[in-house]
C-alpha cells in the first residue's frame, strides 16, 4: 500500500525494474538526489517485476534516509496479454498501467534506470503544466534509417518521443480511460519498442514537449548525429544537452560496456553506499578503463583519438 500521505510533500518518482538491476537503480536514485536543492524530498515509488528482498531494501535507504521515501509495488503475478519483445523485460511496460496502479496521485515522474540525472526533477515537476496534455516528454529527431518505421506508425518525423522520462498527467489518463487502450494496442506483434510505441501512438497530439537536456539518448551525444538533432532542435540545445543533459544510455550499458558517457555513471556509482556496491559483478575491464579515465594526461589522450575516430567515421 502507499501511504496517501506522503506524495502530498515530496516529488513522486516511479522507477520500474528487477532485483538484478538494483545497483542501476540506486545509481539512477543517488544522481536524482545530487542534482537537486537539499531540502527537496522524493517519494521513490518501484514496481517490480520480482520482490526485492528486505536486505535490498534496506540498501537503497542508506542512499539517503532523509530524502528518500520507497515504496515498493510487487507485481510479480500481473499477468499481462501483450506483446513482449525479447529485447525487453515486462518490466518496461509496468509505465502503462501507471493510471490504475497510483489513483491517489495526479501527476507523476517515470524515469528508466539507466539514466544519470543532471537536471532538477523536482523543479522540473513542479513548475511543468500538463493539464491539457496525457504527458510530457522529449521527442527523438528521427534518424534517416527509422524514418519508414516511425511513418508505419503513423507518426510524423521528429514527433516521436523516448519514453525513458516522462511526466504523466495520470488524472487526465484515467479519466479517458488509456489502460485498458494501452494494454489493447500493445498485443500487436512486431512493435520495435513495444511500450513506447504504443505510448506514442495513442497519446499523439496530446504530447508537451520537454527541453532535451530531461532525455538525452545516446545520439544527441555524438557529434555524427548534430544535424539530424538540428532537425528538430538548436544549436544552443545541443551545447545544454553537451553540459548538462540528464543522459539516457539507451545503447550498451555503462556497467558492462565502454559507452558514450560512460565514465559519467562511475563517477557517481562510487559515490553509493559500500554495501551497495558490493552488490554487483562490475566489468573489471570498464572499471580500470574508468580509472585510466581519472589520469588527465590519459583522458585527453584518449578524449583526442575519440574525437578523430568520429570525424574520419563522418566523413
């Protein structure tokens, strides 16, 4: 159950995943915490798709007892008749039952856990009006090779949002009863991202489109890709993204692969709580290549050799 109470003072932040993905999670938690004034509190509400054991509970309070209130939603038996593709885990569309699941709450954030906040969610929260809109989130410029995909969908080039933040207006998805329509949509078999798509489908034209820097995949980071991001947005939206875009790793993980960004996510999963991050099986070989990182000689090495690998990539 969640306390009814709670949600009135601090900023509700739904996280969706499983017991194996504890330690991104918490990552995603400490980088919300840190990017935000000190006396913003947040109620960190978890759907889990397996429970998490009283120990990993116990884990992600030592983040910060002070700030942080969870809750922990077990929906281990909800079956559901969609269409799940093998990229996935069910967890992932745990977001479109969001309206039924929290009916004491309007409006809500749902963010993935393979984000690095950098922006302030709860001002973001607090200050964004989607009364007359179902949501608000960041639309992806389309890159030439999905351009036929996102047209089978019926959506125009550069209308299509990334689902990893998303700030629903649940009031206005319950009142027109989505779930159900979501649940209906998501049967269709061959969707490449099964959730999002359906998400976009259904809420077109009722979408508030957010800044990019509240969901900067991994394209708008890469230099090869500013002119299909130029389709859509500025050239001062590109250097923000640069400085202090909240990144979304939606290509290979940071925890398992050297990716755009990567070292990003290291510098705060070190900051976590020691009994959390003895909680996971860390790819020693990214690690180090993090600590390398560290050396500034070495960095700008490899930053220089980066930079010319791209160009001549481009070119």
């Amino acid at each position: 159950m969640i306390d009814s109470n709670f949600h009135r003072f601090e900023t509700p932040i739904v996280l969706a995943f499983t017991p194996n993905y504890l330690v991104p999670a918490a990552t995603t938690i400490l980088s919300i915490l840190e990017t935000s004034p000190e006396n913003s509190r947040f109620q960190i509400i978890c759907l889990m798709a397996k429970p998490l054991s009283l120990e990993m509970k116990a884990q992600l309070e030592l983040i910060n007892i002070n700030r942080l209130i969870f809750t922990f939603i077990n929906l281990e038996n909800k079956e559901l008749d969609i269409y799940i593709d093998q990229r996935y885990t069910i967890a992932a569309s745990y977001r479109l039952l969001l309206p039924d699941l929290l009916p004491d709450y309007d409006k809500v954030l749902y963010i993935d856990c393979d984000v690095i906040v950098r922006n302030d969610l709860s001002t973001l929260f607090s200050i964004t009006n989607i009364e007359n809109y179902y949501l608000a989130g960041v639309f992806e410029p389309t890159l030439s090779f999905q351009r036929d995909y996102i047209e089978s969908l019926g959506i125009e080039n550069c209308e299509y949002i990334n689902s990893g933040l998303l700030l629903l207006n649940l009031k206005r998805l319950r009142e027109e009863n989505m779930v159900p329509k979501f649940l209906e949509a998501s049967k269709k078999e061959g969707l490449q991202f099964p959730d999002q798509d359906v998400i976009n489908i259904l809420c077109k034209g009722q979408i508030l489109g957010l800044h990019p820097i509240y969901n900067s995949i991994r394209t708008f980071f890469l230099p090869q890709y500013k002119s299909d991001f130029l389709n859509r947005y500025t050239n001062e939206d590109w250097i923000l993204v640069q400085k202090m875009g909240n990144i979304h790793y939606t290509g290979g993980k940071p925890w398992d692969n050297i990716t755009v960004k990567f070292v990003e996510w290291w510098d705060v999963f070190v900051r976590l709580p020691d009994a959390i991050k003895s909680d996971i099986s860390i790819n020693r070989k990214v690690y180090h290549y993090y600590k390398l990182n560290q050396i500034k000689t070495i960095r700008d090495s490899i930053d220089f050799i980066k930079n010319l690998y791209r160009k001549f990539k481009s070119s």
